[in-house]
C-alpha cells in the first residue's frame, strides 16, 4: 500500500511563492501518474497537474503558468512550485498517484488510487 505525504502547505499574501513537497513510502515506477489536484469546501477536486514516468506534463489552462511540478526518483518524489500565488489558490493540496494504463495522465481525480492527507495553502489578498 503506498502512502503519500504532502507538506509545504501554509499562509502567504497575494505575490508570494509556496513549494509543495510530496514523499511516498514506497518507491512509485514510470508505470505511474503523479499529479497534484487541489480541493476548496464542498467543491469537487480540481486538477493542477498530471506527470507521466516520461516526465510529460499536463497543466490546466487556468493557471496562467504560475505553477511548476517536479517529478524525482528520489524523496521527494513530487514537488510543485507555486508562484504569484492569488487568494483563488486557497485550497487543500493534494499528491496523488494512479496506474498509467496507456491512455496519459489526465487530470481526472478517479484516475488516481494513491491520495496524500494534503496540506493547506491559504493566500491572503
């Protein structure tokens, strides 16, 4: 059973820069999506990223290019660097991993079967 562990989460003003980190228990191959969803109170998840084992990425278009995803072979696994954060990026942030089965990694969030506890980013106006 792999777990995932987010940290980095806490509180900035609007303009400012979080690093999440994301550390799994076991080692997670390139047969494996990673991706970063985030989630606000009685909202459903929303995709951030998604990293295939090749290392392709896919963003969702409403992030203007403000965030950067890492994928490592060693701890931890993901990161993601969040920059010219705005009070909207308020959310719980989760890690995630799902079994790539040929079709990509997609931000879908029933993709994933691997979910981290997340870590809160709040951002201040």
């Amino acid at each position: 059973q792999v777990q995932l562990e987010e940290s980095g989460g806490g509180s900035v003003q609007a303009g400012g820069s979080l690093r999440l980190a994301c550390a799994s228990s076991h080692a997670i191959g390139q047969g494996y999506c990673m991706a970063w969803f985030r989630q606000t109170p009685g909202k459903e998840y929303e995709g951030i990223v998604s990293v295939e084992g090749n290392g392709y990425t896919r963003y969702a278009d409403s992030l203007g290019g403000r965030f950067t995803v890492s994928r490592r072979n060693a701890r931890p696994i993901l990161e993601l660097q969040m920059d010219m954060l705005q009070p909207e990026d308020t959310a719980k942030y989760y890690c995630a991993a799902g079994i790539d089965r040929g079709g990509g990694c997609w931000l879908l969030d029933h993709q994933y079967i691997y979910w981290g506890q997340g870590t809160q980013v709040t951002v201040s106006s």
